[in-house]
C-alpha cells in the first residue's frame, strides 16, 4: 500500500515536470508556424500521445486549443496596441495564412479582427457577458444543491469548495424555459 502510494506520487512529480516543460516550450514557441505536439514531445524525450494525456488531463484543453489560446491573446493585445495589419500580427503569432488567422480569430473571438480592433465587439461582448452570468448561475444552483441535502458542512474554505468553484467556471450552463 505505502509502495502504491509513492510510485502515484512519483508519477505525479513526473507528470507535473512534464507539463511545466511543455509549458515552458509553448511560451517560447508558439508564434512559430511549425509548433506542434509532435515537435514538443521530441524536445521533452516523450511520446506526443504521453505529452497528449497529461497536457489535456492536467490543462481541461488540448495541446492544440492552449497554443491557439497563447496565439489569440497575443494577437488581441497586438491588435488593440499597433497598427499593424493583421497580415503581419497573423505572422508574428505562428499563422503564415492571413485568412486561416483571420477564420480562427473569429471563430475564438466571436468576432473578425478588424471588428476587435474598432471595438465593434457588440454580439461577442454580449455573449461573453451572458456566459458569465450562466457561470455564476451554475455556481449558486451548485451551491445550493450541496447545502440543501441536510448537510450542515459549511463548504467554504474546504478543498472541496475549491475543487467547485473551478468546475462550475469551466463548464457552461445554458438557461432552457
């Protein structure tokens, strides 16, 4: 039993290594068009599927859907902070295709990069603000489910309240009537 225990947490310590290198390579290499999974893993020593499961387990997103998050943020602030077209902020951030960026942009976004730049965001800051409110929805029926089974455990504080609080942010709720 306390063998069983030791080799968990040796792994876990491994997978934790792992995942801070991974994550280390993909801030230094993102804004490359030739950033892959494939290409990380060789630099960690590891197979792209070992790489694959503990960066999706440990990150709730894929490798592909972090690096196109790393991406994004950097061209919304190049976009609000520079002139340049997007053209070149879609080079700068690893895309060589103009109109692929301009394509994932807007389907992460919810809107065109030149709309975020004028600030024409209407729809899309509308959205984001309604998801919002369905997380803090889903947080407060969450909560409400817990303490309305005759516990009388106060949730706060505990790990477990913790363990809530992130779940019910990362998993949106849509309202039915």
């Amino acid at each position: 039993m306390i063998l069983t225990h030791l080799r968990e947490n040796e792994s876990s310590n491994q997978n934790r290594k792992i995942l801070r290198k991974a994550l280390e390579y993909i801030d230094k290499n993102y804004d490359k068009e030739s950033m892959s999974l494939n290409q990380a893993a060789a630099k960690l020593y590891v197979s792209a599927n070992y790489l694959s499961t503990v960066f999706s387990q440990n990150m709730k997103k894929t490798f592909v859907e972090y690096v196109t998050w790393k991406r994004m943020e950097k061209a919304k602030k190049l976009l609000k902070n520079t002139t340049k077209s997007a053209g070149e902020i879609a080079q700068e951030v690893g895309y060589k295709d103009s109109h692929y960026f301009s394509f994932v942009f807007k389907k992460t976004q919810g809107c065109s990069p030149r709309e975020y730049r004028s600030g024409k965001k209407g729809q899309a800051d509308r959205q984001a603000d309604v998801q919002s409110c369905n997380y803090v929805w889903s947080f407060s029926v969450l909560c409400f489910s817990l303490s309305s089974h005759g516990s009388s455990t106060d949730w706060t504080g505990s790990p477990f309240s913790f363990l809530i609080i992130i779940r019910a942010a990362s998993v949106p709720v849509s309202w039915s009537r």
